[in-house]
C-alpha cells in the first residue's frame, strides 16, 4: 500500500504529533511503500524567520529518525527539493473550485489567527497538500482528525482531474488512529496541541524531565476532582486521561479504575512520570542525530532523489493529458 505523510518545520515536535501521526509512521513503515516529508513549503503560509526555517527542518528531521522513521525502509525527503510538488500544486489549481477553499476550516482559522498575512498561499494550502499526496498515487494517508477535511479535498480534486482528463490518480483515504487522533493543549483543552502556541500548551518530544512534570503539573483541569472520561464536561482530565492511555497502551476504563477516590494530583504525577520514562528514548537519539548534519544531509538527498524519481513520473503523464507534451 502506498503511504505519503508530512509535518511542517514550524516548531517543536510534539507528543501530539507523535501520537496522531509519527507514531503510525513507524508502525506502517514496517509493511507498505511510505513516503513521509518535512512540507517547508507549506509553513511559508504563515509568518517565519528565514535564517531559523534551516534549523527548524533539520531538527525535524532529526525528531522523525529519533521518533523511529527509518530511511532505508521509508522515502524520507524535504517537499522544496522536489520542485514537482509547486508544478503540480498549480496545475491542480485550475481544476480545484475557489469555493471549496475559502470554506476551509484550517483557512477560516489561519486568517483569523493572522490578519495582517491573509496570503494566496494560505487559501492554497489544501491544492498544495493534494498536490503532495497525488504525486505519489498514495492510497492511504495517515493524518489527525483535523486533517480531514484536507483529504478530502484532495479526494475531489483527483476525482475533477480524473473526470476531465481521463483516469490519473488514486482517491486517497484518510488513515486516523482509532485514539489519539487529536491530542488537545494542556492549558486550554478546547484547543488541540499546537507547535504554533506557547509551549505550555505542549509536551515536545525532546523537553527535559523538569519541563515535562511542571507542564503537566500545570494542567488545565476542573474543580470536579474525579478522575472520569467525559470530553464534553471535563476536557481537560479526559485529555489527560488519552495521554496517559497511549503511552501506558492500556484502555482508559482500566486508568479511571486505577485511580478511582484519588485526586488529580496524583494521577497528574504519575503521568508526569510515565511521560518521562517514555521520552527517554527519543532524547538521547535525538542528541546523538541532532549533531549529525551531514548524515541528515545525505538523507534528504537520498530521499529526494527517490522522490524525484516517482513524481517525475506522475508528472509526465499529468501533463500528457493536460496537453502541455
């Protein structure tokens, strides 16, 4: 089966990312043909600092391989170095309805959150990321639940495409873990887990024992006390409560009755705790990669130059039947 996933540089890798998309990268790595990519060009949309881009898609790189992505088992690239991701992202506009963008809800958000870089870019986000998935006629495509709506757009794209010009590309499905598929903030549960918040809103992959206990100590709960699953009344503890389950990989009714009558400081220092231990692992991969630059170096052009290979391929025939060869 054919996979295709990306993550923005935009910040640090977090427990979200890593429990809603990372995490079924490694398992899917294992059985299928994956291509997983750090999208830069998709993080243009909103404002960034040009000398940090360079850094921040380095150590996104280095948080997929200490995550587990394993590059001899998985095309792992930068979107920018294929230059058949823009080619295909406009050609694709001319099929997509300007309609079906400005009802986004990622677009609606973004322009609201930034109103003085309301770009095209940011309306063309989603032609973009169909652009991505289509050149590699993937099937599946392991995302959150937010994203959604992103694969399907790319569905009716690919199915406008295909009816105009003859059949070219697969329907890509959306592959969603059946729990962790959006991880909320930990100081405003309503809200998923963002790198573009403050960072008391997360837990990074890579944050030290001290930061992990004091951000989950700090936890947005209620003044309910009772440690029970209920998302609509208590958010925050049931956030917390989804956390816990992933990491402990038990279900959440056996987590309520193991803490049944006790209070939420001690569920909140023991998750601290399972966090902890649990991130072991990826910190000091990440310290032996992060130093690493040429070794991540030779990776991405390995990565591009497989990925350049197939979306070559792809493109010939687009612009065969688009008339343009």
């Amino acid at each position: 089966m054919k996979i295709f996933s990306g993550i923005q540089p935009t910040g640090e890798i977090h427990i979200g990312n890593y429990l809603g998309a990372i995490k079924q990268w490694v398992a899917l790595q294992k059985n299928n043909d994956c291509v997983f990519s750090i999208v830069d060009l998709h993080s243009l949309t909103i404002p960034y600092e040009p000398k940090k881009l360079k850094k921040r898609i380095f150590q996104t790189a280095a948080a997929f391989l200490a995550a587990g992505v394993d590059p001899k088992k998985s095309i792992l690239f930068v979107q920018s170095h294929v230059y058949q991701h823009a080619e295909l992202c406009w050609l694709l506009n001319t099929v997509c309805p300007v309609g079906d963008l400005q009802r986004m809800t990622q677009y609606k958000e973004k322009a609201k959150q930034f109103k003085g870089n309301i770009n095209a870019g940011l309306l063309e986000y989603p032609v973009l990321m169909a652009a991505d998935i289509l050149l590699y006629k993937t099937e599946k495509v392991p995302v959150g639940r937010d994203q959604i709506q992103h694969v399907e757009i790319s569905r009716r794209i690919a199915r406008k495409f295909n009816q105009r010009f003859g059949k070219t590309f697969i329907e890509p499905e959306a592959l969603m873990p059946k729990t962790g598929a959006k991880i909320m903030a930990l100081n405003r549960p309503e809200k998923k887990m963002s790198k573009s918040l403050p960072p008391e809103n997360y837990i990074s992959l890579f944050d030290s024992p001290q930061k992990i206990k004091k951000k989950i100590m700090a936890a947005v709960t209620d003044n309910d006390k009772k440690i029970k699953y209920d998302p609509k009344r208590k958010p925050g503890i049931s956030n917390l409560l989804t956390i816990y389950s992933l990491f402990e990989e038990e279900p959440i009714p056996k987590i309520e009755a193991r803490f049944k009558n006790k209070g939420y400081g001690e569920f909140k220092e023991l998750l601290a705790k399972l966090l902890i231990e649990s991130l072991k692992p990826f910190r000091q991969k990440e310290r032996e990669i992060s130093s690493q630059e040429e070794y991540i170096q030779k990776i991405f052009r390995e990565g591009a130059k497989k990925a350049r290979h197939t979306a070559a391929e792809t493109m010939r025939e687009v612009r065969k039947k688009m008339g343009l060869i």
